[in-house]
C-alpha cells in the first residue's frame, strides 16, 4: 500500500501566513506600547533620560491583608544621566499609586 500524500493548496499557504504576519505585527505592537507606557511612568517618578527600556514580564499581585490587586513590572532600562543599567521593580497598587525598587550598577 502506497501513502497518499495531499499538497496544502496555495489559498491556505496564503491564509496561514497572513495570521502570521498579523500575529507577530500585534506582539510586537503591544511590547511597544508596553515599553513606552512603563517610559512614561519612569519619567514621571523622576528618571527623565533613560534609554533601552524593556519590560521583562508583568505579574499580576494581590495584597494577602487587604486583598487589594495591584501589578508588578519586571524592568531593565539604561540611565543616561548616571551611565548606569538599572534593573528592578516597578510596583502599581489599586489607587493607581507607582513605587519603584531598583538596582542601578
């Protein structure tokens, strides 16, 4: 017996690599946009010439005593004020209050 092997026809080639291309353009959309709100809040705190910022992750977090919500930013940026590479957290409680934790070397 002989296997039978079926060709993908040309209109779903097509169709795949649209959703493809229209998935990897929204990711890297969204790592923008990410990155460039995270800018924002850095400036506002007080770091206003920094570069190669990087949002590495985003953990939603609740506190176990008042069992409010709030988000934690894991964030890698460059100080161009100090020369420094700073990593560390970026903190957001439910009153929208930012607090910042890093570690500039």
């Amino acid at each position: 017996m002989e296997n039978e092997v079926r060709k993908i026809p040309k209109k779903s080639k097509i169709i795949i690599l649209i959703l493809a291309l229209i998935a990897i353009i929204c990711f890297l959309l969204l790592t923008y946009l990410k990155e460039l709100k995270v800018t924002g809040i850095l400036n506002s705190l007080g770091y206003k010439q920094i570069s190669n910022v990087t949002v590495i992750n985003k953990l939603s977090v609740e506190n176990k005593e008042t069992r409010r919500k709030g988000s934690v930013y894991k964030i890698l940026f460059y100080n161009d004020k100090t020369n420094q590479e700073c990593i560390g957290f970026l903190h957001k409680d439910n009153s929208n209050q930012y607090y910042e934790d890093f570690d500039c070397k």
